[in-house]
C-alpha cells in the first residue's frame, strides 16, 4: 500500500464497517494511527543547527541523502510538523532507528 521509504510502511490497516443510509452497510478501509517512536530506538547521526532559510528538507537531503525522509527527522525530535524544526538557531537532531 505504501512504499518502503513511507512512515506509514509498516502501520497496519484495518476496516470498519459504516451504514450506507440505505439499510445496508460500506466497508471503509484505514491506516491505523502511527505513534512517534520513543527516542531510545534511534541513534543519533548528528546535530544539526538550522540556518536562516534552511528548510527540513533541504537538512534531510544532506544528512540522509532523501528529502523526502524529512519525517525521521521529525521523529528523531519528537514534532510532527516539519514547520517546528525550522527555527533559526535550533539545534535538531539527525537520528536513524537501531538496527
């Protein structure tokens, strides 16, 4: 359902079953909530502190080598809009999960 690289890859799916307003029911299939990982399961890369300008994915593609992995990032500090980790002069880390 989602690519290998996608933080909802492992997230399993579920369905429920709804009325149709006609007597009958639908079916409605759902990715189940994902929950950001506890810090303990990552190791950290390195700290990265923000620029003026820079942006999420700008810092993901030089660390990770993927822009669109910016969501580890996220992870590895515990926010889930990439938005929060644009600050000038934060300090983020750059984490991988343990192996």
């Amino acid at each position: 359902m989602f690519d290998s690289t996608s933080r909802y890859y492992s997230i399993k799916t579920a369905t429920i079953s709804l009325p149709d307003g006609s007597g009958g029911t639908r079916e409605i299939r759902y990715v189940r909530r994902r929950f950001i990982p506890p810090a303990d399961d990552l190791t950290t890369l390195v700290e990265h502190m923000v620029s003026q300008g820079e942006r999420l994915d700008q810092v993901t593609a030089r660390y990770l080598g993927d822009p669109t992995q910016f969501w580890r990032v996220c992870d590895a500090n515990n926010v889930q809009q990439p938005e929060e980790l644009e600050e000038t002069g934060r300090v983020i880390t750059i984490a991988l999960p343990n192996m």
